[in-house]
C-alpha cells in the first residue's frame, strides 16, 4: 500500500500478520539537474556577429546549486572596449590589454569545456543562450576554430520562465528573474556571478514548475526551440504594433544559435 506524503515522498507501508512497517522513500531526483554546466560571457557589446568577448566563465554546479568545477577567462579583444561595455561589466581597454590573454586562445579553450561537458551529456545553463553561443561561434569563425553550431544539450532560463509564467509582468533580465525566484545575485553582469545565479535561477525553475517541465534534458532541449521561436514570433508582432519593427522585419527566434 502506498500513501504520498505532503512534501510528494512515498510511504510504503508493509502489512504483515505481526507487524506494519513504514519505509519513507524519498522522490528521484530529476535527472538533469543532478549535474548541471553554467556559461556566461561579457563582451564589447551586443552583436553577436561583430563583439568580442572580454571575459569568460564556464563551471560545474550541483543538484543544490553549489560550484564544484570552474573556470575563468580574461580576454585581449583585440579591438577598443566602448565605454559603455566597461560600464556595464568593470573591463576597460587597458586592463584587458595588459592582463587578458590572446582572444584566440580564450575562445578556443571556452569552447573545448563547452564541447566537454555537452560531449558528457550535461545540460549546459545559459541566460538568453543565443546570445552567448552565438557569439562564441562568430569568435570561433574569426579565429579559425572549430565551432560548436549546434550545442545540445542546452537550458535557457529566459526562454522557460516566460513559457512556465508568460503573464507575469515586468522585465525579465536575470537580476529580476533572479529576484523572483530568490535567487541571490551579486556583481551582476560579472560573467561568473550571472552563470553561477543562472544555474540556480534553473533549478528554482525546475523545482516549482516540475509537474510542467519534462524530466528528459533532450525532450526540454527540443520543446525550447519552438518555445523560443513562438516568443520572437510574439515579440515580432508587438513591435511592429507599436511601430518599433517595420512591417517587413522579423526578429530571430533561432535557439540556441542564431542563424
């Protein structure tokens, strides 16, 4: 005989002529968030085909959200970092020049622990992804590299929380989400801290919308690009309402790498 207790554990309850005997057997975990990577990259600016990256983080968080592996990257752009960018992120021409390594080495072994853990089968977390994998990808096309054009597989908080509560309102950057789902983040839009609090804004999701989500990273995987493409589509249509997008204009909705 079974009963479910509140917190969604099973109690199986063994009856014999003697003696009742009650094994509490806790949930399975769901499988991808056993192990999840979490990617972030600040740049120069936002064009995925023409900005470079200035700073890099790839890392490994477990099923509780705690670092276990990590890696940092500093990069020579080799171009002028806008002033704006150094706003936003603290890296100003000068400093990457002087303590960033050569952007072709940065990219090319960014890309290896991405290859890496996709290689292993472990989802690799990144906040609106198709700007960071895009990006890497015209990197690894400028430098010569082998380019990852297809990464999978790939979860993208931005894309699933506004599939799971579409009607929320407000702004959806990762300090608000973070926010929402009481998620600490702190240096925002350094590129560890935002992977790191992207990774756990994951699980959050994971945890409070899992009767929605499907355990099969694969199966998430695949619904995320029609999710993300539907939510350009959206996205198209409102602009050009409010005359933001000529009528001829459609946004990209290609996930995780823009075409």
């Amino acid at each position: 005989m079974e009963a479910t207790a509140a917190d969604g554990a099973v109690a199986v309850v063994r009856e014999t002529s003697v003696v009742s005997e009650t094994v509490v057997v806790e949930p399975a975990p769901r499988r991808w968030t056993r192990r999840i990577g979490v990617f972030d990259l600040e740049t120069t600016g936002i064009d995925v085909t023409e900005d470079r990256i200035v700073t890099a983080y790839v890392g490994l968080l477990d099923e509780r959200g705690a670092v276990i592996h990590d890696e940092h990257w500093l990069a020579d752009p080799g171009i002028e970092i806008p002033e704006g960018a150094t706003a936003v992120h603290g890296i100003t021409t000068e400093q990457a020049r002087a303590e960033g390594r050569p952007a072709a080495e940065v990219v090319a072994e960014v890309t290896h622990a991405l290859r890496t853990l996709l290689s292993a089968g472990i989802p690799v977390v990144a906040y609106n992804a198709a700007y960071d994998f895009s990006l890497l990808k015209f990197e690894g096309e400028r430098h010569g590299i082998a380019t990852i054009d297809s990464p999978a597989p790939v979860i993208d908080p931005l894309v699933i929380d506004k599939t799971c509560d579409r009607y929320r309102k407000g702004k959806r950057t990762l300090d608000v989400v973070a926010a929402h789902y009481s998620v600490p983040l702190e240096s925002a839009h350094e590129a560890s801290a935002d992977a790191i609090a992207a990774g756990r804004v994951a699980l959050a999701i994971a945890e409070r919308f899992a009767d929605t989500l499907p355990e099969d990273v694969q199966e998430l995987h695949t619904r995320q690009i029609g999710w993300a493409r539907e939510q350009a589509e959206s996205l198209t249509e409102y602009f050009i309402r409010i005359g933001r997008l000529e009528p001829t204009e459609v946004l990209d909705g290609s996930w995780p790498v823009r075409s």
